[in-house]
C-alpha cells in the first residue's frame, strides 16, 4: 500500500495549521477586542468557508492563483508555480480550516477579565507583553481546540484540495483524495486501509485534545 497520501496530508496539515495561526490568532484577537466600521462583515467572512460549498472557495482560490490569476502572474513572475502543487493544498486546507480556529479563540479571548489585561496596562505593560503575558494563557485551551480542529479539518480537505491542487499520485494526491481514487478504481481494500489510518489520526488527536483540556493552567 501506498503511504505518500498519508505523509503529504501530515505535511500539508501541519504548514496549513501553521498558516492558519499566523493569520487567525491576530484575526480573533481584533474581533474579540475591537469595534470597528466593517466588524460584522469580517466576521462573515471569517465564517464563509464553514457554510460556502467547497467548489465555490475552490474555484475562486484557482481565479486567484492561477496562471492567469493576479496571485499566479505575480508569482510566475518569479518562477513560483502554485496552482495543482503541494503548495496549493496547504493554501486549500489553510483556507477551508481557518474559521474553525478563529471562532474558537475568538471565544477564549472574549472570556480573558478586560480588568486583569487594564491592571497590567497601569503597571506600564506595552500591549504585546500583556497578550502574551496576561490574554493567551488564560485563553489557551481554546486556542489549543481551535488548532487541533483546524488541523483536523485541513487533513481531511477533500473539494478545496481537488479544485486547486488536483489529485495527481506522487505529487498532489492527499488521503481523502486518495481514498476516494481507490474506490473510483473498486480497490476497497486499499480504500479500507486509508479510511481506517484517517479515523486513527484524527481520534488520537481528539483524544489528545481532551486531556490536555483537563490540565490545570
């Protein structure tokens, strides 16, 4: 049997959490503690990849990173290919995963005491080392759920992943696509044993994240 699909999703899951972090810890942290003109409609859009079919977020992601696409030609520019690579499907997964991190630490950051974060600013705490300090260790377990659920929603991406990275064996074919190749091609066994590798992994995760849960900060 064949485990690349498997390490290619690894791989492609862990750079996508990453990437997910990068962008979506600043983001809850604005709409958790900033009221501005256009609020709601970044929350919308922060939502969107939960309810848009993944075609519609696949396709519009090609538009953007293909060769013709704005993205594709600035980066062709440079002789970066993005489009049906290995490098769009961390994009994919990071795109389809994103929300799920943001609302959950969104909520953690709406949980932190606004008085704890005002009595480090009097002792004269500059606004990085109060989040740091003060605001993501008490909001920890939620930014730890929000990255173990992201995680496990961009190792299984199936329609994002398709739309912009395509299904090519060796190179951008991750587990959920390779499972559904198998069984297009009545390899059930195959299929069985891939099926069975993704509900290990993502159960140890969940099984990981509940106990961690239950530590005392």
């Amino acid at each position: 049997m064949d485990l690349f699909p498997v390490w290619l999703s690894l791989r492609v899951s862990v750079l996508a959490t990453a990437l997910t972090l990068l962008v979506g810890v600043p983001a809850a942290w604005v709409l958790a503690r900033k009221r501005f003109p256009g609020r709601d409609l970044l929350e919308g859009v922060v939502v969107l990849p939960l309810v848009l079919p993944p075609t519609v977020l696949g396709y519009y992601l090609l538009v953007l990173i293909g060769s013709q696409g704005p993205i594709g030609r600035a980066l062709g520019a440079f002789g970066i290919e993005l489009a049906f690579t290995w490098r769009a499907a961390v994009l994919a997964a990071a795109v389809g995963s994103i929300a799920l991190l943001v609302k959950a630490t969104q909520a953690g950051f709406e949980t932190v005491d606004r008085r704890l974060e005002q009595a480090a600013r009097t002792l004269g705490r500059s606004e990085w080392s109060i989040f740091w300090s003060v605001t993501l260790p008490l909001a920890w377990r939620s930014l730890l759920a929000g990255t173990v659920l992201a995680f496990c929603r961009a190792f299984g991406d199936f329609g994002i992943t398709l739309m912009v990275a395509g299904s090519i064996p060796g190179k951008t074919q991750t587990l959920p696509l390779a499972i559904y190749d198998r069984v297009q091609a009545f390899q059930m066994g195959e299929a069985n044993a891939l099926a069975l590798i993704a509900i290990a992994i993502t159960l140890l995760l969940l099984l990981g994240l509940s106990r961690l849960a239950r530590l005392r900060y």
